[in-house]
C-alpha cells in the first residue's frame, strides 16, 4: 500500500494563510494526500503566532514546521511546550520550549516528523544537525520518518539528502521560499526536493514587496518586511511512500495559483 505526504512551502504573511485556509483541503483531496506537514513560521511574515498556527491545523495540516524566526514572537514559547503538532528545530538548544520530533498515529503506522535547520550563513549557533539526525533517528520508531531541513545553502540540503539516505523516507529543504526543479528518490529510496517554495503572494520577492526588497540592495535604511498582496500561490512536493518499508516510491514538486 501507497501513503501520500503533501509538504507544502513556508506560508508567507496573510495571503499565504488565506490561501490555505481556502484551498489545502481540496488539494489534500485532489492528491489524495493522507498526511500534510506545513512550514508555518512566516505565516507573520517574520514568525508565527500561536492563533496562526492554529489556522494552519484547522484548515487540514496534520504537522506544522517552524524555522529559524521559532523565537520571532514570544507569545509562542509556551504554546510550544502545549502543542505536540508544532515543532521547532530540534537542534536548537535542549532548554529552548517545545520539541523537534513527533510521531503520529496512522493506518500505516507511526509517521514521525523531524524538523532541524541548517548552521551554514544561518544559524551557527545550533547543534550539528547532521548529529542531531542521527540520535534522534535512534528513538524514532519504526515506520514512516520525514525530515524538513530548514537552511539557507543548497549544498547543505543536499548534503542531508544524502546523509540521510535509506534512513527516512523523505528530506526537504525549506527556507528561501523559490521551488527547486529537483523532487526525486534517491538511490537508497529516500524522496528528496532541495526546497519547497514558498505559499503566499505569487508576485512577490519570495513573499515580501518587490520595491523593499529592492529598496534593501540599493541600501534603504531598513525597515520590518512589508508582505506584498494580490493572487497566492501555493508550492510543496508530494511523497508517495512504500507502508511497508518506509521507501519512497515517487517525489514530485506541486505548485498551485
């Protein structure tokens, strides 16, 4: 038997959140998705708060993902210690709120999600998070495991791909918001895309207003991301998973607008 992981992009201010409120349902249906993780942590455009999250699980997320903006709002704090479908990256510091790992009951099994972010131009500070994959993969149980891998190079996304390989089902890159043209299943049976994309504005600069981002390289005095508005979009990838061995049978990108 077949089970579908829908992971969809890092969802960006209220367009991104408005069009998951109003449409994932009838993608989860139209690909016949059993399980849908979501990155949320721009769901504020910069961090999420824990109203936002809630959204996101009500409009049909099994598993909502956060990154390197965990610590933007500090509302969230508490909610992460209370919300066991919220997780943070896990390599973040052990006395930091909330978890980086959850198992979910399924008719195949258990579905254990795992979410870490990158040290390379990001956040040098985390553990390894190659060596957090590794302990905490000797707790997972056994069955169906999914990484998001929340970093900035695409070098370090592959290098975890790899590293990971054979060991879960699927790794994806979350993080700079631009679908990458590379969904497949590596040779040990592990899906793999480097990035997501991004859910929100469709005419963006990966979510923000195109003249501040362009203002911000001309050398604008800076300012907080102003999302821009208009028609959303939304982008993930679709894993198609072996219930029996946990292998990945088929990865394919999905973009909706």
């Amino acid at each position: 038997m077949a089970y579908r992981v829908l992971a969809v992009g890092d969802t960006v201010g209220s367009p991104g959140l408005e069009y998951v409120r109003r449409q994932l349902r009838a993608i989860r249906r139209e690909l016949n998705a059993d399980f849908v993780c979501v990155n949320g942590e721009n769901a504020n455009v910069v961090g999420v708060t824990p109203r936002q999250v809630d959204g996101l699980l009500s409009a049909g997320a099994d598993c909502v993902t956060l990154g390197n903006h965990t610590w933007t709002r500090w509302e969230l704090q508490p909610y992460l210690d209370e919300e066991p479908r919220v997780l943070r990256p896990a390599n973040f510091a052990p006395q930091c709120p909330g978890r980086g790992m959850a198992s979910f009951d399924s008719p195949a099994g258990p579905v254990t999600v795992i979410n870490l972010i990158g040290r390379f131009t990001l956040d040098p500070n985390t553990d390894n998070p190659f060596l957090t994959a590794d302990a905490l993969l000797e707790e997972a149980p056994r069955g169906i495991v999914l990484v998001d891998f929340h970093a900035e190079a695409t070098s370090e996304k592959a290098a975890m791909g790899y590293y990971l390989d054979g060991r879960v089902s699927a790794v994806w890159g979350t993080h700079t918001h631009v679908q990458t043209s590379d969904a497949r299943v590596l040779p040990e049976g592990t899906g793999f895309i480097t990035d997501l994309g991004m859910t929100g504005p469709a005419e963006s600069c990966i979510g923000i207003k195109p003249e501040q981002s362009i203002g911000k390289f001309l050398g604008d005095v800076p300012r907080r991301y102003e999302c821009a508005s208009g028609p959303a979009k939304l982008e993930g990838a679709l894993f198609t998973i072996d219930e029996a061995s946990g292998r990945c049978l088929e990865a394919r990108a999905v973009r909706y607008r």
